[in-house]
C-alpha cells in the first residue's frame, strides 16, 4: 500500500477513514474497549509503586518511632537502676 506525496482532500479523508476502520477492527479484535485511555495501564502500575513507596517510607517511621521509644525507656530504666545503687 503506497501513499502517493500529492493527495487531494478526499483521497486524504478516504485514508483517514480507512485507518479508522483498521483501528476499530484491531480493538475489536484485541477486546480493546471503547473507552479505553492510551497510556492508562501506566498509571496503574505508577499508582500501585507510589502506594508501595508510600507504604514503606510509614513502616519506616514505625520503626524508627519504636526504636527510639524503647531507647528512652531503656534510658529511664537505666537512671532508675542507678538511684537504686
């Protein structure tokens, strides 16, 4: 199929139309909805890594929260045995 450089109007439009179909075929073929979003099965995947990053970066600040918080006690329980002394 070879486009020539020098197409009227209607031989453009006719193309057009024409890829319009093909596509419409392949989508139908490949079970492709119409409402389907190029470029939208990115964003699941972009979603689903920030939602890990966002749920790693919470476990780290648990983790840092616990430890410095038995640190404390540990502290305290320290100066307490040392007064017993």
């Amino acid at each position: 199929f070879k486009i020539k450089s020098c197409l009227s109007v209607k031989e453009t439009h006719q193309l057009a139309e024409l890829n319009r179909d093909r596509n419409d075929k392949l989508k139908t073929a490949l079970g492709i909805s119409d409402d389907f979003v190029a470029g939208s099965s990115m964003d699941i995947i972009r979603k689903a890594k920030e939602q890990q990053a966002a749920k790693e970066e919470m476990l780290k600040n648990n983790k840092d929260f616990i430890q410095e918080t038995i640190r404390q006690q540990n502290e305290s329980n320290g100066n307490k045995n040392n007064e017993k002394d």
